[in-house]
C-alpha cells in the first residue's frame, strides 16, 4: 500500500508548536513519545487533521535552522481571507497579506509563519491530485 503517512517538524518546545497548530487549525492530538537514549531525550507528539498524521519533534542539545524546521506546509483552508484575518488578530505573522493565485486551478493561496519561523501556505481550493 502507497499512501502518504506523516509530516514531520523539529521544534525547541513541542508543546507550544502542538498548540499553535490546535489553536489555529483545528489539529487534534494523537499520541506522545519520550524517549531516552544515550543522554540524549527525544520527545515525539502526533496531532492530526482528518486522515494527515503530522510528528512534532524535539531533540535536546539540537540546534534549529535559521528558516525554522523545514520549507514549508501547506494547509486547506475554506475562507482564506477570513483566516487570515483570524490568524492576524492572534497576532500570527502574516507574510501574504492578499491571497494570490496558484495555480491555473484558481487556488487562492497565502503564506503566514508558524512560531518555529516555518512557512505555513494557506490554501483556499484543492490541488488535483
């Protein structure tokens, strides 16, 4: 069986990204690892929306990047601009105040940061799959 399984971030505090996601998007929690290896602790958190797995990482004695944990992550959103109205409200950063296009589909799509300074694309109609 082909199917996609998880996205996964690394973070400093899993649960203020946990929650960031919670608040903001409707993420649910899954399930919680601690794990101690070699005087090194790695703390796991899953959340999920619908049917997409989503790890939440922390390593202790582990540096981040300087754009956050990864490129970026895209979100389906139903009304883009009532979102991004939301977000900014909770004093998210914004980085597109105005949806723009993306793709010949019509998507409406704009970008926000998450607090691991991660890009987090807002997106208003499906991509084909």
């Amino acid at each position: 069986m082909n199917e996609f399984g998880y996205i996964s971030i690394q973070t400093k505090n899993v649960d203020k990204t946990a929650d960031f996601y919670i608040d903001n998007f409707g993420f649910e929690k899954v399930k919680r690892y601690e794990i101690e290896e070699n005087q090194e602790k790695t703390i796991l958190q899953f959340i999920k929306l619908e049917n997409t797995l989503f790890e939440i990482f922390s390593i202790s004695n582990s540096e981040e990047g300087e754009n956050g944990p990864f490129a970026m992550i895209g979100i389906y959103v139903d009304d883009i601009e009532k979102k991004i109205k939301e977000l900014k409200e909770k004093n998210v950063e914004i980085i597109d105040e105005t949806p723009w296009k993306g793709s010949e589909e019509g998507q409406l799509i704009a970008g926000i940061r998450g607090i691991n300074k991660e890009q987090i694309m807002l997106v208003q109609g499906k991509f084909p799959l």
